[in-house]
C-alpha cells in the first residue's frame, strides 16, 4: 500500500513539476527551475566535477590526499563554515531549535552528527565503503592534481577508519531521550570541557553572520555530552589530513548524486550493495531535491493542483486500509486509543477542546505503549503562524492511579 502511494505521488509531482503550473508566482517558478535545471543531463555531464570543486576551493582548497594538494582548511573555522555554508558540520551539527522545556523560546543546540553516509558500523562494508570513496577521492584528485594512486587508497581507507571508531562513540537515538539530553552548558564553558574547538569565537561568528549577536553567558543545549568528551580525546590522537579528507568527504557525499554520471554510478553502486536500494529513476531523484530544498512550497502547490476540492485527510491503520477520515492517528501506540479518538473526535471543537483531545489521546496511548515516549508535543497550526507547546510531567493528563 505505501509503495502504491508513494509510486502515485512521485507520478502527481513530476507531472506537476513537468506540466503547466499556470502560474508566474516566484515561488512556483523557482520550484521548476530547480527541477528542471537537476534533470538536464547534457548540461550536469557539461560541468563534469567543477560544482565539487566549488564546494572544495570553497573551504579551504583540497588537502585531499595526505598533503599532496594546496590546502588552507582549518578544521576549527571550516568546521563551523560549512555548517553554516552547507549544513555539515562533519563531527557534529549545532542549530536553533524550540526550547523543549519552554515552547515560548528558542534555544541553540549541538548534537553528534548521524552515522547514515557510510554504513561502516557494519564491519562487513567496509571494503565496500573503501572503494566508493576511493572511486570519489580517484575522481577529484585526477581533476586536481596528478596522483600515485596508492595515496588516495590510503586515504580512503583512513577516512572510513575514522568513521568506524566515531560509530563506536555514537550515542544511537534510543538514549536521545529528553531526561539524557536536555544540558545546558554556557557558550563561553564550552571550550573548558571540549578545547579542540574555539567554539565561543566560532559561534559568535556564525551567528553574527545570521545577523544574530550573542554574548559568553548564552545557553546552549549539548545534547551528547559524553560524545563530545570522547570526539576530543578521538580527534588528538588523529592525523590532521585523515581529519581534513574526513570533513571533505562528509561534506561532498551529499552532492555526489547530482552530478556527472562516474560519481553518480559510485553513490549508487554503494546504496544498492550496501542498503539494497536500486538506482532511482532520474526524476525521481530531482523531485527528492525539490523537496528537500523547498518542501513547504511544493506541498502547498501539491495540494491546490492535484487535490480534489481542496486538501481532505487520509489515514492508514497498521492494518493497511486507505480511509478518509476527519483526523488521523499513527505509530505503534494508535492501536490502543482509536475508540477513544472515535467516541471523543467532533468538527468544530475550540482550540482549547483540540488541545484537550490530543493530550489525553496521547497520554492514553503512552499509559499502554513503551514506545511512544514520555512527553507530548502540540503544533497548533494557524493562519497566523504555528505554536508549540511541550507538555511534560505533572502537565501530562492522568487516568490510572497506583
């Protein structure tokens, strides 16, 4: 059922996105040139490795191969450049979330990155993982610089060695509960635990950029102390180049499926040995990029152009049936609490009454399900804009006593 939903949309979009949108909304438009601008082959084949290239002279050049390239990356001021450049931050991801204890504020927030781009936690990939990157690196150091090859071999492998004793430090999301991961720190405390990284000044800068100045008493949320106390102590004993070819590498992997086809078939032979996926159709690929890149937009248009009489409500049980419905529940702890939603769900409730409805909905569903959580979060979505609450606690309706 999911597949034929899923095989539905992708063919709504791309007509969508191929068709006549019938309007000259910026928005619109720029929806199809992205997408068409990431299905003109002949033109990506034209520009070969050079949007790689832009990346890497972007950030400090390539250091690519143990020194053989003219590199000025700093792992320090590169680090938080490509977070804000290109949302890598290579070693860990800092951002600006809701407050979980205080929907009314936002708050910074760093957490270790995602272990999702090689796949070395399963030692048996990785000799797999070696040769895809080998066939990256082979690429971009041919175009760059000439080469033994047994160089980039070398890095390769270093480069995914790294990664398998980061995943061995890697906190997995089951322990990211909010009791293990709500730690404020201040900004000018962090380099006292964690000195590999100038963090005040970098911060500082990176937000100063954003247009957003920040003083040394500012709080930040360190979701992963333990990881960032154990990455210091991984990173000192850490050539500087494998550190270098690392970030670059976690950097550009993203792009690889974008471009000429020597790096697309590499990403690709990759996923499919190691996750078992095939290689997606190439417009298939491009409406991914679209979404990525402006999701809101394109849902919106989603809605106004394919939807009959406007935007209706489908859920789908566990059981696999395609209803429409004026509400829909999800996840393993929907189970136990759909004669509640049937009995109590009615149109025209206030927003208090909503409210009301999905906090006991869920405190219900999470009485009975291990696995649905411990605190509740509510989006109220208005025309004004979205507010977000966090209940936790003594906040969380009741139903059983001891």
């Amino acid at each position: 059922m999911f597949d034929e939903l899923s095989d539905r949309n992708q063919a709504a979009l791309k007509a969508l996105l191929e068709g006549n949108l019938d309007s000259d909304v910026p928005v619109t438009m720029k929806l199809r040139g992205l997408y068409q601008e990431c299905m003109n082959i002949n033109a990506i084949e034209a520009l070969g490795a050079a949007p790689l290239l832009n990346v890497i002279k972007a950030t400090g050049g390539a250091n690519l191969l143990n020194g053989s390239g003219q590199s000025i990356f700093d792992i320090n001021d590169d680090t938080f450049f490509n977070q804000r450049l290109y949302g890598s931050g290579a070693f860990f991801s800092l951002y600006v979330s809701v407050d979980d204890t205080n929907s009314s504020r936002y708050i910074l927030t760093m957490v270790l990155n995602s272990l999702d781009t090689l796949g070395i936690v399963i030692v048996a990939v990785f000799c797999i993982s070696v040769l895809v990157i080998l066939t990256v690196l082979s690429c971009i150091s041919l175009i760059l610089f000439s080469i033994d090859s047994s160089i980039y071999e070398n890095a390769a492998e270093e480069i995914v060695n790294l990664e398998e004793q980061l995943a061995k430090i890697f906190v997995p999301n089951d322990k990211l509960i909010l009791s293990n991961t709500y730690n404020p720190y201040k900004l000018g405390d962090l380099s006292l635990h964690w000195p590999y990284y100038n963090w005040t000044r970098n911060i500082k800068k990176l937000l100063h950029e954003a247009g957003v100045n920040i003083t040394d008493s500012e709080t930040i949320i360190v979701k992963t102390p333990t990881y960032f106390t154990k990455l210091a102590t991984l990173l000192n004993t850490i050539n500087s180049s494998t550190t270098e070819n690392y970030a670059l590498w976690q950097l550009i992997h993203p792009y690889i499926r974008f471009i000429e086809v020597s790096f697309a078939d590499a990403y690709y032979n990759f996923s499919q040995t190691v996750q078992g996926s095939g290689r997606p159709q190439r417009y298939e690929t491009c409406i991914s990029y679209v979404q990525s890149v402006m999701p809101m937009a394109l849902a919106r248009i989603y809605a106004l152009k394919i939807l009959p009489n406007g935007t209706k409500v489908y859920t789908i049980p566990l059981g696999g049936m395609y209803l429409r419905q004026p509400y829909s529940i999800g996840g393993s702890g929907s189970t136990y609490i759909y004669g509640y939603c049937d009995a109590h769900f009615r149109e025209g409730m206030s927003k208090g009454e909503c409210i009301d409805f999905v906090k006991n909905s869920l405190s219900l569903a999470m009485s009975r399900d291990g696995s649905s959580g411990g605190v509740i979060r509510i989006a109220c979505i208005e025309k004004d804009g979205v507010e977000r609450t966090v209940y936790t606690g003594k906040d969380i309706p009741q139903f059983y006593t001891k």
